[in-house]
C-alpha cells in the first residue's frame, strides 16, 4: 500500500482481507488484537483495600463512554440491585468517547 509504512488492523481476518483481494505487503500489515489480555482471576481484596472499596460489590463499566453502552440501563436498575445487595455498587470508569466529545462538546 502506497504511502504507508505500516497498516495496523485488530484481527487475522482484516489482515487476511488486506492481503488477498487488495495484495497489501504481508510485512506491512501488523495484527494488534483488540482488548485486553486474557489473566487467571486473582483475589480483588488488596485492590479494593487501596480504592477504599473492601465493603462493596463492585459492578464495573470501563470504556470510552458512549450512548449505546447500557449506563443509563445499569443506574435504573441499581434501586432493585441493591434492594437485594445493600452492598453493591456501580463504578464508572473511562472518559467520553472522541466522537461524542466532537459532536456534544
């Protein structure tokens, strides 16, 4: 691909559609997977120590923040939540997404 040094795509399958049908260089087209690593689950307690947490049930959203991402969903359904667990609580974590920031400021 003229002009670019390196392509840059999530998943074989969009490496795979660059290379075959528009005969990109394999040494240009870089596979970065989307997401995190998958880790063993590991005890949470010296984490939540430190964040003052030790006595919640923490529910967790983390992302860019977007419509569409089921927080409005999650803060209307805490009342029955924590009607059945008083010691849950919802955790937003993230910054607003660029595209909402460019349209809503």
């Amino acid at each position: 691909m003229d002009g670019c040094e390196t392509i840059i795509v999530m998943a074989d399958a969009a490496r795979m559609i660059l290379l075959e049908p528009y005969g990109a260089d394999p040494d240009q087209v870089v596979v970065v997977p989307h997401g995190i690593p998958d880790r063993p689950f590991t005890s949470t307690t010296s984490m939540k120590v430190k964040l003052g947490l030790e006595t919640c049930d923490v529910i967790l959203t983390f992302a860019l923040l977007s419509l569409g991402k089921g927080i409005e969903t999650m803060i209307a359904a805490m009342p029955d939540i924590i009607a059945r667990n008083p010691g849950a609580l919802y955790l937003v974590l993230g910054t607003s997404h660029p595209h909402c920031i460019a349209q809503n400021g």
